[in-house]
C-alpha cells in the first residue's frame, strides 16, 4: 500500500518573487526550445536535437540575467520537456502528423 503526502508552501513575499520569476524564465526558454525545434523541421526539414539545445542551456544562462539564478539542472529539465511538446508537430514514420504543439503561456 502506497502513502500519499500532500505538503502545502506559504512562501513569504520575496520567495514568491522568486518563484514566479524561475516559473516565467522556464516558460520562456520552453518556449523557445519549441519554437527552434519548429522553425529547424519547418524551414530546413531537419530536425533540432535535444543534445544540441542542452549544449545551449550555458549560453542561455549568461545572456539572460533572470536564468543566472537558476539552477542548470532545471533549464535542462525543461530542454527534455520540450522535446515532448513538440513530438506532436512532427510527422510519424507513416507521415501522419499528431495534434499541435503545446506551448505554455503565462496566467
């Protein structure tokens, strides 16, 4: 038999601060994996590798000053992420296409 544990945060101002911002950073560079991902298989029909993408998670970091305070780890996790949202867009081996590509959006 398995437990469930359900923990509830109440973080104080600043560390909400905080959180919202490492939410928005991870969205926006998700959505920019997607959005390379998208343009290579659209515009050159290949397609952008997720090694590539994790081999730009430090230039990511030093040209974005709210990724700075983000651990590696994390940008990386949502490279992996990404490579699952756009896995809908590209065709199949039988050359049937999925549904759309699932970008996050802010609240």
């Amino acid at each position: 038999m398995l437990k469930t544990f359900v923990y509830r945060l109440y973080p104080s101002k600043p560390q909400a601060r905080r959180l919202d911002s490492t939410l928005e950073t991870c969205r926006r560079w998700y959505n920019q994996c997607l959005a390379e991902r998208r343009d290579a298989y659209q515009q050159r029909g290949e397609t952008a590798g997720k090694f590539a993408q994790l081999a730009k998670v430090k230039e990511y970091k030093a040209l974005n000053p709210h990724a700075k305070g983000i651990h590696s780890h994390v940008l990386q996790v949502v490279v992996s992420e990404s490579g699952q949202g756009v896995s809908g867009v590209l065709p199949t081996r039988e050359g049937r296409r999925n549904a759309g590509v699932s970008s996050l959006s802010g609240a």
